[in-house]
C-alpha cells in the first residue's frame, strides 16, 4: 500500500477534519498536558532581610555625619533612617532621580561596587548652603549633570561621608574605603548588572527648612563574606574603660614579685676548656670592676647599674636611666643573652 497520499486525498483529509467527520489524531488532551516547572539556574546569593550589625553601623553612622555635616555647613542638621531594602540594581536606578551626585566607592579588601548617592534636592541644597546662600533649590532642574564649581564642593562633602563611613565600619572589619568614580545618572554606572542585588538604605537629611535622601547602596557582593559578622547577635559597641577594675589591677600588680638578675659578665668556653677546668681555675669575663651591669628582671634587660653593698648584703646602685634597648631585643648591638650555664658567671 502506497502510504503516501496524493494531493486530492490531502485535500479531502483537510475537509474531513475541519467538518469534524473525522477526529484528528495526535492532537493533545488539555487535560494530559505535562506541567513545565520553571527553574532558574543563576547564582543568586541572599541575605538575611535583618543583620544586626548593619543596623549598628548605620546608626553610628547618622550620629557621626550629621555632626559632621552640621559643622560643615554650620547649619542645623537632622538624619533619620527612612528604610532598608533589598533591590536589585533596575528598582535602586528608578529611585534616584536625574541629576544626583552619585559616588562609587571602593571598600578595601571587600569585592563589589558599592556606592552612596545624594539626590537632586540634597546636593543642590548642600552647594547653596556652602555657597553662602540659604539653602533653596528649584522646582525643575533642567541640567543633567553638575558645573566644575559644584563638582568640587560636592567631592568635599563625599569624603567627609566616607571618612564618618570607614570610622563606624571598624566595629565590624578593618577596612580602608576610597570613593571612586562620579555619575550624575544611575543608568549610566556600568560596574554592576541590572539584575545584581543591593542592600539599600535611605537616610532622610533635613537642613533646617530643606529635606533631601542619601542612599547608601552595598550590593550583595560585598556583604556575602561578613555575612557571619553582620547577622551575629553579639553586641558591637565599643568597650568601656572600668577605672575601679583598672585601679584594683595596678594595686595587684604592684604587689607581685618579680626576679632581678644582675649579669657579672660573658665568657665563651670551648667544651674542652670547661672539661680541663679545676678547682681554683680563673674564668676571665668581658667586662672591668667598674663597668656598669646589666639588669633583666624575669629575663628581660630592663636597667643598668652598679654593684656595691647596703647594711651588709648585696646591693644594686640602679641610675635613673633605662636600660637602653631597641625592637629588635638586641642590647648595645648584641643579642640579649641565652639562659644557659656557659654563658653567665
């Protein structure tokens, strides 16, 4: 039987099926259709939506800039943290608005490319204050990005904010933070992808009758290795001096005793001579009767002095003078001395 079909029996077919003399075969049950299961494959990394030790350093940081800034522009200052989000890096641009002084930093030894962004409302208001002028701004800012003059002013600004910024990071990791380079866009920043995750703060800064945003943008990238810190319940701050504990301890320290040793002088022997020695043999040192001793207490040279004697017993005449000694624990230019029988008489 020839299978395959003529043009006339195609077209018959064809007309069958659309009439519905004839059922189509092959045709899918809606009902058995497989269910397709979508699966993203990309490295997305997370993070708590609360670290703790961020929060920390946020709020240490409003306190130190504010204060800060408050100096800089010899106005008053007010900064709250409006929100912490998390977004990717298409809903951060859509929230900074055009122009922004916008300055990508660089946060020595972590990866990523965080940044911190002043809007057009602060920056603008930021320039007129260090100008000399009140404060305002206007209603429409028509240019896209900043003059030379205010360009300069603004940098001013940015480094007093990473300064404030590498302080309150201490708490968490010993980093060196640098700004880098300077958009006025959002959209133009090409380090990061769109679909890159931030953490996201806004802090509202109101100078006396003007109100602007900061954000404070750290893409996941640079949080994911402290991760362990940020998140840790452990309290950050800094530590408080306890005199009372502190005077108790120098008390209690005064009171323990310690061991003074006062080295005659130095002799090297070869072991043949230290096994010919007897009885009544003369050991010469390197040092004369008058020569000044030197003095380790618990084995360190801490003083040099003078033997002699008091009511007595042995005594050390110790002058005023340390024990001159440098870095490398070496004294006059020689190693300090081994604890070892040969070498002291």
């Amino acid at each position: 039987m020839n299978e395959i079909l003529s043009s006339e029996e195609i077209e018959a077919l064809s007309e069958a099926v659309f009439d519905g003399k004839v059922e189509a075969e092959g045709l899918a049950d809606p009902s058995a259709q497989k269910i397709v299961a979508e699966f993203d494959l990309t490295d997305r990394k997370t993070l708590p939506s609360r670290m703790v030790g961020l929060e920390i350093i946020n709020n240490r940081f409003v306190r130190k800039f504010r204060a800060a800034l408050s100096t800089m522009l010899r106005k008053v200052v007010d900064i709250d943290i409006i929100s912490n989000n998390h977004l990717n890096f298409a809903d951060l641009s859509k929230s900074i608005p055009v122009p922004s002084w916008i300055n990508l930093l660089q946060i020595d030894p972590l990866p990523g490319s965080p940044f911190i962004a002043f809007d057009t409302n602060l920056s603008m208001s930021v320039i007129d204050y260090l100008c000399g002028g009140r404060g305002e701004t206007l209603k429409e800012v028509k240019k896209e990005e900043f003059g030379a003059i205010e360009q300069h002013l603004m940098t001013k600004v940015t480094r007093e904010a990473v300064s404030c910024l590498e302080e309150v990071w201490q708490i968490i990791l010993s980093v060196n933070i640098y700004p880098g380079e300077i958009e006025f866009d959002s959209r133009y920043i090409t380090s990061v992808s769109h679909d890159e995750m931030f953490v996201v703060t806004y802090f509202s800064t109101k100078i006396e009758g003007t109100t602007g945003v900061l954000t404070l943008a750290l893409p996941y990238t640079t949080l994911e290795p402290i991760k362990q810190k940020l998140t840790s319940t452990v309290s950050h701050d800094e530590p408080k001096i306890n005199y009372s504990w502190l005077n108790s301890l120098k008390e209690y320290t005064q009171q323990i005793y310690v061991n003074i040793t006062a080295e005659l002088g130095k002799r090297t022997l070869t072991v043949r001579d230290l096994l010919n020695m007897k009885i009544g043999d003369t050991i010469l040192l390197d040092q004369y009767i008058g020569d000044e001793l030197n003095i380790y207490v618990e084995g360190t040279p801490k003083f040099k002095g003078y033997p002699g004697s008091l009511k007595g017993n042995n005594a050390l005449k110790i002058p005023s003078t340390p024990f001159p000694i440098n870095t490398e624990g070496t004294i006059n230019g020689r190693k300090n001395y081994p604890k070892s029988k040969n070498s002291k008489a």
